[in-house]
C-alpha cells in the first residue's frame, strides 16, 4: 500500500554499459540521488544498469548530466561511446513490491548507515541506523549532499547534548542523524508539506520523536540560536538566508551549507566571510558537490551588532517553544 506523500511514479534509466565501466557509473547515479540500483549481466563484458528516480525529478537534467559523465570516462573505458540509455515510467501500484528490492542499507558515513524499514540489519559497533522510506522527499542518503552534511554533522556532534536547526530537511535523515548521534533538541524546518509528512513519518519510525521536532515554515519564522544549523539546500536559497542563519547560531556554534557545486563554492564562502562574524572551518567535496563549514566567532564585531531574533507572536512557530512533532 502507499503511504501518504510517497512517490507514485518513477522513471527508470536503463543503460547498456562495459562491464569495467559499472562501478564508477553507479556512483555517479548514486550521487545524482538515484534510490535504488539493479544490475544484470547482459552480453559478454557488458551490463545493464537499471537506476529508479521519483518522476518528478527532472529527467533532461539528468540525462545531459550522464552523458556528458560517460563522455569524460571514454579515455579509460572507449566503449563507452556506445553507451544506450533508454527511460521508462512507472507507476508504484503496478510495481507491487518489486521495487523494495532495490533499496539495501547503505554506509554513507562512518558512523551512519541508511536502512530502508523492510531491511533486517547487522550493525557494527557505534555504527547508528537511520531509518528511512525511500522515494517519499528529498534525503535518502544516497545523494553526495546529503553524505557531506551527515559527515559534517558527525564532526560537529563529538560533542553531546547539543542543539540543531535542520533547514530544509526534506526526509528529516539529517535532523534523525543528529538526534541518534546524541543531539539535545533538533528543530527540523521544510516549505513543503510532502516533505514534512515524509520527515514526520520517518521521525517516528526512529524514535526519536522525543527530540525532534518538525515543523512548517523557513529559517525566518524560528525563534532561538542553536549549536549547529545545517542547511542543505541550493545556492540561491542559502545566499538568501545568510543572515537569518547566521543569527540563529549561538557564538562559537557551527554552521554547515550544502546543496552547492563547486563551481559556486568560492562565491558561497566569500559572501558568507563577508559577515565578519564566521570562521571558515573545513570545505568537504564529493563529484561535483561542496559542503561548507564556519564557526561562528565568539566577540561579535561592532560593524555588525546582534539582530535581535522575532519575538513570539504573529506568523512565529509556537512549537520552537513547547510542543512535540
Ligand atoms: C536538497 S533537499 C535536502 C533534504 C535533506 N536535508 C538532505 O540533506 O538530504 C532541500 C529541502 O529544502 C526544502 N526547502 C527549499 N527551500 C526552503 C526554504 N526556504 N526553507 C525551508 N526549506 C526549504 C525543500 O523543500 C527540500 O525538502
């Protein structure tokens, strides 16, 4: 049966592939945030891949993407310049429960593995399940913006018991990751409202409703400072949010931005530098992606005094103060 805010169409991208050549095309689907692979032997040296995204996803994007990937591998794999890639829709109703097959745990961090619920899973010592549905929002854990900030939030969350704003948490797997990596209190914030149902869900199958809390809305309407604020969401919203999220981090908390390629990292730090308030930590990559990390600095220079936050009252979130998920 489908649950509510699940995906109901998918596209299958099928490709015809050397053999040798599979390991790195899979990576880079799995980057691209497919959710699921199959792979068969075909003829001799050859494989099919067959990679399932949600439909919505938008397919030329992807496509244009993959070509030009297997392009620049021609040099190490020449036959891939026959590569056939054909696209196929799905619908999950005619799909039964087929499609569960594809999705297996995945180690995306050191420390954090993403599980589908139907998995039964063998977990190594500290290794912390997250528990998610695959295909209902954005953050299964297979996309290299959501490992960035899962790696990011392992480091900021050494030490325990402290608070995290999660902006744009779309499945909630980060907002889940920090509650289960020993996280006080996670506020978990989306615009959308498939997204949110998705994360609500996922919060409880984790348990970890007790200190997450997920709510409607986007980084203006919160009203405290947290210990760390990640944002993993794409360049133009995080240039626009640079100051509501930098005035939601206690002095000395860690600020960590994803959802940008490399290509803009440069612009994304220097117009965060440009605050004054920020010290850049660590910039982590994966394929094309960067992930950003500042702290934020202890004296607050004059140029820029404290904004004060939104007081309680009209369009403020009444859950940031009492309430649960
Ligand atoms: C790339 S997904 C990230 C999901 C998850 N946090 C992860 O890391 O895998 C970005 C999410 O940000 C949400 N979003 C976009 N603009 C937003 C805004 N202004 N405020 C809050 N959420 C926003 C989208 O709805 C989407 O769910």
């Amino acid at each position: 049966m489908l649950r509510k805010g699940q995906v109901r169409e998918w596209t299958e991208v099928s490709l015809l592939i050397p053999d040798s050549s599979a390991e790195a095309i899979s990576n880079f689907l799995i980057d691209e945030g497919t959710t699921g692979i199959e792979e068969i032997d075909a003829d001799q040296g050859w494989k099919r891949l067959k990679a399932y995204f949600p439909a919505k996803e938008r397919k030329g994007g992807l496509l244009r993407r993959l070509y030009r990937y297997a392009k620049s591998l021609r040099d190490l794999y020449p036959e891939l310049c026959r590569v056939q890639v054909e696209t196929r829709s799905l619908a999950q109703e005619n799909w039964g429960e087929n499609w569960k097959r594809f999705f297996k745990p995945i180690e995306v961090t050191r420390h954090f593995l993403v599980s589908p619920p139907w998995s039964s899973l063998r977990l190594r010592k500290g290794q912390i399940p997250i528990i998610i549905h695959p295909g209902m929002a954005f953050g299964t854990g297979t996309h290299a913006t959501t490992k960035l900030c899962l790696q990011a939030l392992e480091e900021a969350l050494k030490r325990k018991k402290r608070t995290v704003l999660d902006v744009g948490t779309g499945s909630g797997i980060l907002a889940i990751a920090a509650a289960k990596a020993g996280a006080r209190e996670v506020v978990a914030i989306d615009v959308d409202p498939v997204a949110l149902n998705a994360a609500r869900d996922n919060v409880r199958t984790n348990d970890v409703a007790d200190r997450v809390r997920v709510r409607m809305g986007s980084v203006g309407k919160v009203l405290k400072e947290f210990d760390v604020v990640v944002a993993n969401i794409d360049l133009k919203s995080l240039r626009r949010m640079r100051r509501p999220l930098f005035r939601h981090l206690k002095p000395g908390g860690i600020l960590i931005l994803s959802g940008i390629l490399r290509r803009n990292e440069k612009d994304l730090l220097q117009f965060y530098l440009e605050l004054e308030g920020l010290t850049p930590m660590k910039t982590t990559w994966e394929g094309e992606w960067s992930c950003l990390t500042f702290r934020k600095k202890l004296e607050r220079p004059n140029r820029n005094p404290p904004v004060a936050l939104r007081s309680p009252g009209e369009g403020a979130l009444e859950a940031f103060s009492s309430g649960s998920s």
